[in-house]
C-alpha cells in the first residue's frame, strides 16, 4: 500500500485502469480500455473529472488478453485438499486452514470462484462439511483467494451401475431420491436456505432422474433455487427428458458414468441434440437455445479428443469445461491414500482406483482444459474462454455479476499470455489474476 513522506499509509488509488491489452467481450476481443473501481471491486464507466487523472492506477497489458475469472462448477479438492475430509469433524480448525491453502493455490490457475464439490458421503460428513463450504462472497475480500459459490453436491443418489469412483456404501445404502431422504442426507439446514440467493449453503446437486422419487426432488430443489444435474445416471433418454421436465438444467461430466449414445437410444447424449420446442416446453431456465447445459472434463482421458468434438459442434452455447479435479491434482505422481477410504494411483494426469481401471477424478486445470478445447475444437480463444466464464455464469444466474466484463460485474479477472506453437496451436497461459479489483497473483506478488 503506498505511503506518504511521514511513513502513514495512504489509501490505494480510487479507480484501475486496463490499457493497451485486448478485453473479452462475448465473442470477440476487443482493443478498449478497462477500468475498476477499487472501492466497489466492480468494474465501472470510465469515470470523469480530475479524479479520474490524479486518482488512477495504470496498468499496461502490453498486448495480452484480458478476461473474466474463470469458475470451475465441479471440483473435488486440489494440491493435497479434498472437501470431503472427514476432518471437518474431527479437526475444523484443520479443515478450514486447508480450505484456505487451497483457495490461494486456486487463483495460480485463473480460478477466481468455483463450486466446492462433495463426492457421495454419509450424512454425517455432509452436515459438517458443508457449512464450511457455502458462499463467501458477501465478505467481498480478495485475501480469502478464490470464492466459494456453494457447494455441489454429487451423490449419493446414483445408478447402482454408474457409481464410477464413488464409496459403493454411501450409494447403496440408498434406493430412492425422494425430497424428504435428501433434505435428511444433506441436511435440511444446507438445503432450506436456496431461495435462488446465493446464501443456501447447497448451490447443486448431482442425481440420477431415474432413481424411484427423483423427479419429486428435481422439482422441489430447482424451485427453492438449486441447480439440479443429471449424472451418475442409467437413464434412457425418455428418462433424462423427465428429469429436465422437471427442473434438470445441466448434465454432470458428459459421457463419464452414463449409458453412451446409441442410434437407436441416445441416451444423455440426446438431450444435447434435442429441441426445445418439441422436448423441454419452452423452458426459459436452460441454454440459450432451450437445451442443458453440460460439463465436459477436457483432459484426453475421461473422453476422447473426437467426443468432445462432437458434442461442442452439437451445442456450444451449453459447454462447461469442468476439471473434476481431486485432491491430486497439483502433487507427484505416485499411490496415494483417499478420503474415499480408497487407494488412488497417480500417473500425470491419469488417476485410478488401485488395482483397478476405474478413472478417479482428474488432475488437470482449467488453463490446460481451455488450450485443449481450443486446440481439438479450432475455435476462438474468446468462445473457448466462455466455457469457464459467461457460460457457468448463466448457468449459475450470475449474468452480469460473474463472467463477464461489462461495467457493473465484479472485478474477478484473468490476464492471460497467448503464444503458438510450431504447428501454429493457440496456448494460453495464466500470467495475473485480480479478484473483486485487486490483484491477487502475479504482477510482482
């Protein structure tokens, strides 16, 4: 902080201003200034009067990109962390200094908010963890590092067939999904308060549509305001049709844990092709062309190079790059105990359940899933960019608060390099991250 000649500390410049860098609008990249008001850590108008001359903190991008900070709706922990630690019972004190730790590694990769994700657990682990994991963004403090949204909740009301990674006893102590068992599960304190506010502690839920009462909770938790997903699921396509019926907006990691498409049952695949004049009855909560949204883990392991092709070509409004990461991601390979009670095996991105072929989350970031999108799809860097800022925004309903850069959003940026490689592939690189109008990493940090 700046200080005057008598060693007392002097305020922060009032406003930030952003020149000779090229800012993400939508889909293009534009040569325009940006500015931030420090005070509010929104970003703002090019304000007037001397003020505006006297009172401003220039920044030259010298040429590189600016965009929104990227959210991440689906990952399990990072560098050694896992939000489904049974330490949030035994040693809160413990839990929160690593949720802590992990929310300042987060903005190293661009990650400015994010929905802290629970693997299936019993209920004890969901009623102590999940308060510690609710929103923070109403403390509005750049020195918390990446902010919680609230929590998803993936599992425990899957398929008995697609329990993937997930503790088989937490899934299969359970046989329906009605609104009163979760509300036991996760905790009716967790789940009471999502009126579509941002306060519940809960903000989405992963479920298969199928299971006996489901569709009774997509109705009941999409109306108090929780995202509800369709994932971990055996459903056939009528199936998945109902469950958006009811109130589904989004497709948990497209592809893994599901039946695959089939030409004559396509499964969860289909409710990406569909129409929503003739399937979701004028649904205005879904993408912007009628149809779910849905995650994609882009690492070259959960899903081929040509699958996530295919499915982006289908819909692109709707792709969100997840990285489904867990507590893995960031440490040496090697074989590693789990909270799950399982033995994980860590080969540089690979991640498996000891002994077995079985994909145990990942362990790749966003930036790295963004170039990959970049480089198997060949489209922009702006459009690959609102896979992990504009798009989870509207899915989240956060249009013009998160994602975005237009004066009145929070100022939660990324700055990023771009370089090309001798096949003339676009890479980006994470070069400074702002959270609500202060730097946060880089620029000399």
């Amino acid at each position: 902080m700046p200080h005057s000649e008598a060693g007392v500390k002097t305020p922060p410049p009032r406003w930030t201003r952003f020149s000779n860098g090229r800012i993400v609008r939508g889909k293009e990249l534009i040569a325009q200034d940006l500015w931030i008001d420090t005070q509010s850590g929104r970003i703002c108008e090019p304000p007037t009067g001397q003020d505006s001359h006297d009172d401003v903190d220039v920044v030259d991008l010298e040429g590189k990109i600016m965009a929104p900070g990227f959210i991440d709706i689906q990952i399990n922990g990072a560098f050694g962390f896992d939000f489904s630690d049974s330490s949030c019972i035994s040693a809160p004190k413990k839990f929160q200094k690593g949720l802590h730790d992990l929310n300042q590694r987060l903005l190293e990769t661009g990650t400015t908010s994010y929905l802290p994700t629970m693997t299936s657990q019993f209920a004890k682990t969901y009623h102590h963890a999940l308060p510690f994991l609710g929103p923070t963004g109403i403390h509005r403090d750049p020195s918390r590092g990446a902010e919680s949204l609230g929590a998803h909740c993936e599992g425990p009301f899957f398929a008995h067939t697609q329990k993937g990674c997930h503790k088989p006893e937490a899934i299969l102590a359970y046989s329906t999904s009605e609104p009163e068992l979760l509300k036991e599960v996760y905790g009716e304190q967790n789940l009471a308060a999502s009126q579509g506010d941002g306060t519940g502690n809960v903000r989405m839920i992963t479920l298969a549509p199928e299971r006996a009462g489901a569709l009774d909770s997509i109705k009941t938790f999409s109306e108090q305001g929780i995202i509800m997903s369709i994932g971990h699921t055996a459903a056939t396509y009528a199936e998945a049709v109902k469950g958006v019926q009811a109130g589904s907006r989004t497709v948990t990691h497209l592809y893994n844990a599901m039946n695959q498409l089939h030409h004559r049952e396509p499964g969860i695949f289909g409710l990406i092709a569909s129409s929503k004049d003739r399937v979701f009855d004028e649904r205005t909560d879904l993408a912007d062309d009628g149809r779910p949204y849905f995650g994609i883990i882009a690492d070259g392991i959960h899903l081929h190079p040509s699958s996530l092709r295919l499915a982006y070509n289908a819909h692109p409004e709707g792709l969100i790059l997840i990285t489904d990461a867990v507590m893995f991601m960031g440490m040496e390979d090697g074989t590693y105990e789990w909270t799950n009670g399982q033995r994980t095996v860590k080969k540089g991105l690979t991640l498996q359940l000891e002994e077995t072929n079985t994909l145990a989350g990942s362990a790749i970031d966003l930036p790295s899933c963004i170039n990959n999108l970049i480089r198997w799809t060949g489209c922009s860097v702006p459009e690959a960019l609102q896979a992990v800022t504009s798009t989870p925004a509207a899915l989240l309903g956060l249009d013009g608060i998160k994602g975005g850069t237009e004066p009145g959003a929070d100022a939660d940026l990324v700055i990023l390099t771009e370089e090309k490689d001798a096949r003339g592939f676009t890479s980006l690189d994470v070069s400074e991250v702002w959270k609500f109008g202060k730097c946060v990493y880089g620029r000399g940090r």
